[in-house]
C-alpha cells in the first residue's frame, strides 16, 4: 500500500463515542463509509488510500467495533441507525453520499429511511438485503467460538475476501490480515453474535420502496455471504436503484479486493447530475 493520507479522530455523541478513519479535504464532497459485521474502519484503508482528495471520506468503527465505544447493547439496526444520525449531527453535515458494506448496508437503508432529505446518494456494498439476513443455529455455535479461537476467526474472515490472500510472499497483505484478526478479536463480546440476531429482526422490504433518491447496488461475483438473487431483489424493490454494477473476480468485500474498481464505479456514480432521478421521485409520490 502507498504511505497513508489517513487521519484519524476521535467524536464524542450523545449515544457513544466514535472513533474514525478519514482522508480527504475537509471542504471536499462528503461522505460515510459504514463497515460490516467483524470488521472496523480499518476495512476502508485500501479504498481510502486511492481515493482523490476531493472527496472528504469519513470511516466510523461502528458500536463495539474499533476503537468506538462497546457496550452489551444497543446492535438492533435501527438503533445503530440512530448511531450513525448522532455521527452526523457531530460531523456538521447538510448533506452526504452515503456508503454502506454487508451488515452496514443494513444500517445504512434504515439510516435513509429516517433521514433520506440529508443524502445525496446511497451506495450499497455487497450489502445485507432488505428483507434481512436470517442466521442458523449451528452458525451461532461459530459465531460464539470465534470469540476465543483466533484461527476460526482468521478462517472466517478470508471468507468474507476470497480473491484476496495473505500469501505468505507478500508480509505486508499477511501483516494487514492479522490487523483485521486483531480488530475482531477486540470487538465487544456481545457484538459477535448480536449483529447477527439484529439482521434476523429486522426487516425493511416493503418500506424500502419509499427510497426514491439515486441509489447504487454494486456486488462482487464470488461473493459466498450475500448471492445475486438477494441483492436483485433488493434492487428491484428500491425505485432510486437504478443499477447494480458487478465486480467480476470480485468476493464479499470489493474494498479490500478490488479498491480501485470500486472507487471507480462510485466517484462516477456519485459525481453524476442525477437528473433522471426527479422523474422517480414524482411517480413514487404519484403512487402513494
């Protein structure tokens, strides 16, 4: 990886203290980077690295993730949701794209169904579908060993990059998984099984049709967490979703995968007049 241009800093809220990972100018185009389950700000490095200046990206670890605040409660998406509307009143911003990976897509919908007048745009990544995630009992017994045994969680964890290896040619990708191992190690012993009981509560399809604003899907194509046909039915059933851009060769976490293919797809997208927007907005609303 280049030499970083990341920042960090610290942002006490009413609900919790978060701390995030930022790049960019801080008058550039705002926007939120919101990690998935076992994971923290630190999945965004590689995508934060090569992204222009002019775009002012914000990675928060999320509630009991990172070096944010962990606590025994508080995982149900809507109240993370709640979380991420506290970040953003402490960050001072009117408007935002907002970007949102496996769980966090989930917070990220909930977030734009509460507050869609503060967005720009919604950019779901290889995103938990709209309907929510439902998690076996035997995946719980996993989740719960992981908690102690950090070789099922590194195991569990390059599931969620199959193209992506810690050859053991390359110490500088082997030394970076072992800081993603670390972070999960140290996530708030609730969080790893709580994320997933709050995904199999909640569910938003029927009420995601009220998301008119310009919304992207992208998904990776040897994704073994979330398939195609979750991800189509959510894009059918949000009306601003207009596209969804497949990452060939591509696993669950484009991010760390494909940095470059993903900044790609969503500086064009976010940089795009979105005129053809208002037409969908106007039929919505006529529907209702």
């Amino acid at each position: 990886m280049p030499m970083s241009q990341i920042r960090t800093a610290f942002y006490e809220t009413p609900r919790m203290t978060f701390h995030c990972r930022i790049h960019g100018d801080e008058d550039g185009l705002p926007m939120l980077l919101l990690h998935g389950s076992f994971a923290s700000s630190r999945w965004w490095e590689p995508f934060l690295n090569i992204l222009p200046n002019e775009i002012l990206a914000v990675a928060p670890d999320l509630r009991g993730c990172g070096q944010s605040d962990k606590s025994e409660t508080g995982y149900a998406i809507e109240e993370q949701a709640e979380d991420v509307w506290a970040l953003v009143q402490a960050l001072e911003w009117d408007e935002f794209d907002l970007v949102g990976h496996s769980s966090g897509g989930a917070i990220a919908m909930e977030f734009a169904l509460q507050h869609m007048e503060r967005l720009h745009s919604l950019i779901l990544v290889d995103s938990a579908p709209a309907e929510g995630v439902f998690t076996p009992v035997d995946a719980y017994v996993l989740l719960e060993r992981m908690k102690t045994d950090p070789e099922l969680l590194r195991e569990g964890l390059k599931v969620l990059m199959p193209t992506w290896h810690d050859d053991e040619g390359d110490p500088e990708r082997r030394r970076f998984l072992d800081q993603l191992v670390a972070d999960a190690q140290q996530m708030a012993p609730a969080a790893f099984t709580a994320i997933a009981d709050a995904l199999g509560r909640w569910n938003r399809f029927h009420e995601v049709r009220h998301l008119t604003l310009p919304t992207l899907l992208i998904w990776g194509d040897q994704d073994e967490i979330v398939d195609r046909d979750a991800t189509t039915r959510t894009l059918i059933a949000i009306p601003g979703a207009a596209n969804l851009e497949i990452l060939r060769q591509v696993g669950h976490s484009p991010m760390i995968e494909a940095p470059v293919a993903l900044a790609e797809r969503m500086i064009d997208f976010i940089t795009d007049e979105f005129e053809e927007y208002e037409a969908i907005r106007e039929m919505a609303e006529e529907e209702e």
